[in-house]
C-alpha cells in the first residue's frame, strides 16, 4: 500500500472520493479507512503503524484526526478540513499544529489535492508518478490556458 485514506466517519465519503478518484487515475495503490481520532485512539495508533508511505486524514469538527495519526507516525500526513457549520474550527486543528508534528493541509474539501499531494510527496522516488504528474499538469494547463 503506497497511502491511507483515512475519514473520520461515513459522512466523510464525499471529500474520499474526490483523492481516490486522482489515486485512481495515477495508478496509485491506497487503502480506505474509517476511524474517529476521539471514539477509536487505538484503531489511530494501529493505521499510523502500517506500511503506508503516506495518509491523507479528513475530518469535520474539531478535525483532530490528521494531527492524531502525525503523533504516532514520522511518515506525512495530508489534513483535510471538512466544511460544515464551523469550517474555521476544522482548518485551524489541521493548520495549526505543534511544533515538531507537522500536517500538511489543503482547502476545505479538496480531496483532490491532497492525492496530488501525496502523489507529488511519492514522485520523488518513483519516476513513472514523477510522468503521470507532468502529463496532469500539461494537461492542466491546456484545458485553462
């Protein structure tokens, strides 16, 4: 498994779908998994375990998940705030982390570009995401250009 996606709950599955459909399309391997950093702590400790190279953690609320899987792991972690009634709460548990545990966020909802940046965290050692992520961009930049 090259990265976990992690989401608090169920109701998370809109904002998965976006980063599994960019893993998808770079033929990146992940796995999908559901735990709450305040109901499940154990099941937490058990995914930062894995053999993940990268997690890409959504949450709502106080979204602590993020920060939670960083606490056990040296790996990166890639927070997403999921909007909803306090979307300033989500962000700044994700942003404003401790110093020495840092998470990497992105916007409200952008499932999409936490897969970019896990698969740009794992181009680094791997030359065919490295191609795949130039032909996006190319790509990109002919559709809005």
């Amino acid at each position: 498994m090259k990265v976990a996606v992690v989401m608090g709950s169920k109701s998370d599955e809109h904002v998965g779908k976006k980063a599994t459909d960019i893993l998808d399309r770079f033929d990146i391997p992940y796995e999908v998994v559901y735990a709450s950093a305040h109901r499940t702590p154990e099941k937490i400790k058990e995914i930062a375990g894995s053999d993940a190279d990268v997690f890409i953690a959504i949450a709502g609320l106080a979204a602590a998940l993020p920060g939670s899987i960083a606490s056990h792991t040296t790996k990166p972690v890639i927070g997403v705030p999921v909007s909803g009634k306090v979307n300033l709460d989500a962000i700044l548990s994700i942003v404003q982390m401790p110093p020495g545990i840092p998470v990497a966020a992105v916007g409200l909802d952008r499932g999409d570009n936490a897969a970019i940046l896990a698969a740009e965290i794992l181009s680094v050692g791997n030359s065919e995401i490295a191609q795949k992520l130039e032909e996006y961009r190319k790509k990109m930049r002919e559709k809005y250009v």
